[in-house]
C-alpha cells in the first residue's frame, strides 16, 4: 500500500469526526448573532453592549491557550477534546438564562475559557497524523466547517427561533439550549472514537504505522524548534499571531453581524437565516482546492496574501456599495478570501516548529489571533452606533485581511533566508480525502 492511500484512509477515518467537532464549536460561538434578532430588544443590549459582549468570548480564550494546548500532549487527545466539548455545551446552552449586560459578559468570557483549547488542539492533533506536505489540503477540509456552519447553522438558526413563546421560553432561548446540546453528546463519540494517535488507530496496520511514524519524524528533523520556550520567543510566532489577529477579525465582525446586516434589509428571521448562508457556500467550494494547490505547488505564502487581499476588497466594495445585491456579493468575496487563508497559513508555523514547540506555539498564534474576535464584533457595534450604518464597520474590517496579507509576505522572505520554508511535496494525482 502507497504512502497516499495510507494518509487518504487516515483522512477518511478523522476528518469527518474532526469537521463535525468543529462545525458544532464554531456555531456555538457564533449563534449569539441569531440570538441578537430578538435577544437584544428583550435585554435592553445597545450595539456597543452586544459587540462587546459577542467579543469578550475571546478574551477568556486568549488567556488559557497556552496551558490547554500542553495539557493535551500530556493527558492524551481523545480525553481532553472531550473534556472540553461536554464543558462547553454546558456554558453555551447555560447563555439561554442571561439577564441582562454584565450575565452576558460573563457567560460569553467562561464560554471563550471552555473553547480555548479546542481548534488549537485540533491542528496539533492533524500533525501527530499528517506530514507537511500533505497538511495544506487537510487543514482546509477540517476548517470548511466554518462556512459550513454558516450555511447549515443559518437557516437552522431561523427556524428555531421561530419556537418563540414554546413553553415560556423566547426563541433565543431555544437557540442557545438546542445548540449547546450537540456537544455533550459529541464529547462521548470522541471518547470511543478519537485515537489519540495512529499508534492507537485500530484501522492501520504496524507497517502503516511505521510509514506515518517516518514521514512524521522526518518532518521532525527538519523543525528548527521542538523544545517550548525557544519557539515562544521566536518573533515568526508573534508575526504570525497578528496573521491569524486580521483573518479572525473579518471572521466573527461579519460572522455576528450579518444576521442584523440582512435583517435590516427587510427580512424576517426565517428569511435571514437562509440569506446569511448565501455568502459561505462559495467559500466550501474555493477553500479546499485552494489548499490542495498549495500543497501540490509547495507554495504557501502566496496562497495566504493572494485571499487575503481578496477579503479586503470585498469588504471595502461592500462598505462603500448602496446596492444590497452588491453588498451581499462582495461579503460573499470577503467570506471565500478570509476562508481559503487557513489551509495554506497553517502550515507555515509548523514548518519550522515540532513536538512540544509545535504545541505551545499554535497555541500562542491562535491565542493572540483570537483577540482579533474581540475586536471585530466590537469595533462593528462602536461604529454602528455612532454612525447608524454598517458601512463604516465593513471598511474597519478590511484592515484585518489587508494587514495580514502585508505581514505574510515580509515574513515569507525571513522565513526562507532561515530555512523554515516548507519542503517540497510530491505530486500527487489521486485525491488524499478519496484515495480515488
């Protein structure tokens, strides 16, 4: 058996469970901006309040990455990805019983604490699995979950709340119940499921192991950084973070706003439901061919800036546009950019980092990128409610995209003139996610 087919069967084995696992993550951060249809009337939350509120979810995220990510390779994948999805079904169905601003806070920071360790202990788990020439395409198929979510989640999102009034409880109410429930019992399938390696994996052969063990300590030999500390104070970490700051930015500032964006078009709940979806269905389509191109080309800084400033563009076009057809379209560039930039980027950072380094430095790029969620969805509501429109948010939120994709090319030059660009992947003509 070649060496593809072993990382296809692989693939086909963890990347559904791995796609679902972040499909019902991503909605539970998310769902706060269907729940604002009506959440926000019934509490009295101004636009600044729920931007705010919606943001500070990643300020409990930043702070607990780092020990999360270490905690992993220590008690083991399957028990501590599980751990951290029944903790956070839990918080997210508890934000149905808010009251008011300062419950909303505090239940979105706890929310951020409980997730925190979840994305960044899945790219670490993709590379016990997968070496870096494959890692591109893998990483794009895991995060089309995220505009998956948004086409799934949307129109779900709607027709819950249209269960307002069931029982005494607001449709709100019901969406953050209903949603927060798929994790607990996901954090059971994890449990019976979830290898915490291949050395665990019942489907592979010991040949088959030994093939993956190879690959991955090749990759391992070629990491400049595999002990914690040296990676931490690497300035390519931090660069990076602002990277993921940018990217993040544009993700949840149009990702909790665009229910009200769309609902202040005319539509009703149910019809904002499935008109959010429209702009992330392309993003499915482009995000991972876009990561499969990266790996075949052995190209990975392009393939960041390129999207990224396609996602600028789009938000520009859709701040300065009166048309909302116009509007939704450049949104829909601006989500297929901002989508088609995690494949290719994070495989950068574990170019030059393996073993423990690997784990405390995708910790810290996430943590200091998931500051950009706080930032997003806040400096949309300021500007809402000092101007009345969102136009002025949209172009704030092209600055994200834009500084990234600056950022991204200065540091493609230093990362080659120190070794750390990726080596080159073999040309493949079979599909890894088929084995076809």
């Amino acid at each position: 058996m070649n060496e593809l087919s072993i990382f296809a069967r692989s693939a086909r084995r963890l990347i559904p469970l791995m796609m679902l696992l972040y499909l019902v993550n991503v909605l539970d951060r998310v769902n706060v901006g269907f729940a604002a249809l009506t959440m926000n009337r019934d509490l009295g939350l101004s636009p600044t309040q729920f931007g705010v509120g919606a943001g500070i979810f990643f300020i409990g995220y930043f702070f607990f990455q780092l020990p999360a990510n270490v905690m992993l390779e220590r008690v083991g994948a399957k028990r501590w990805v599980a751990g951290i999805l029944f903790t956070w079904g839990v918080l997210s169905s508890a934000n149905a019983f808010i009251q008011g601003p300062l419950s909303f806070y505090a239940l979105r920071f706890v929310l951020g604490v409980a997730e925190c360790g979840f994305f960044p202990a899945m790219l670490l788990y993709l590379t016990f699995w997968f070496p870096q020439a494959y890692r591109a395409r893998f990483t794009a198929y895991f995060m089309a979950s995220i505009p998956l979510t948004f086409v799934i989640g949307s129109p779900l999102s709607g027709l819950i709340l249209g269960l307002d009034g069931w029982n005494g409880l607001r449709g709100w109410q019901w969406l953050f119940l209903l949603e927060g429930m798929p994790a607990c019992v996901l954090s059971l399938f994890v449990l019976k499921y979830l290898p915490d390696g291949p050395k665990d994996a019942p489907w592979l052969s010991e040949e088959e192991k030994r093939t993956i063990a190879a690959h991955l300590a090749s990759d391992a030999k070629a990491a400049q950084h595999v002990r914690l500390w040296p990676a931490l104070i690497d300035p390519r970490v931090f660069a990076l973070g602002m990277v993921v700051f940018g990217v993040i930015m544009g993700y949840y500032g149009i990702g909790v706003w665009l229910p009200q964006i769309v609902q202040a078009m005319g539509f009703s709940n149910l019809a904002t439901g499935f008109i959010v979806a429209l702009p992330f269905v392309a993003s499915v389509g482009v995000m991972i061919p876009w990561g499969r191109s990266s790996d075949l080309k052995n190209e990975r800084i392009w393939h960041v800036a390129i999207p990224a400033f396609v996602a600028a563009a789009g938000f520009v076009v859709a701040s300065l546009s009166g048309n909302y057809i116009v509007a939704l379209v450049a949104l829909s560039f601006a989500a297929a950019g901002l989508y088609s930039m995690p494949g290719p980027f994070w495989s950068l950072p574990t170019a030059f980092l393996g073993g423990t380094a690997a784990a405390g430095g995708l910790a810290v790029i996430n943590a200091i990128g998931g500051l950009g969620g706080f930032f997003g969805p806040s400096i949309v509501g300021i500007l809402k409610e000092a101007t009345g429109g969102y136009g002025p948010g949209m172009a704030a939120l092209a600055l994200g995209p834009l500084t990234g994709a600056v950022i991204v090319l200065t540091l493609g030059r230093t990362m080659v003139a120190r070794g750390a660009s990726p080596r080159p992947a073999p040309v493949l003509s079979a599909s890894p996610s088929t084995g076809e």
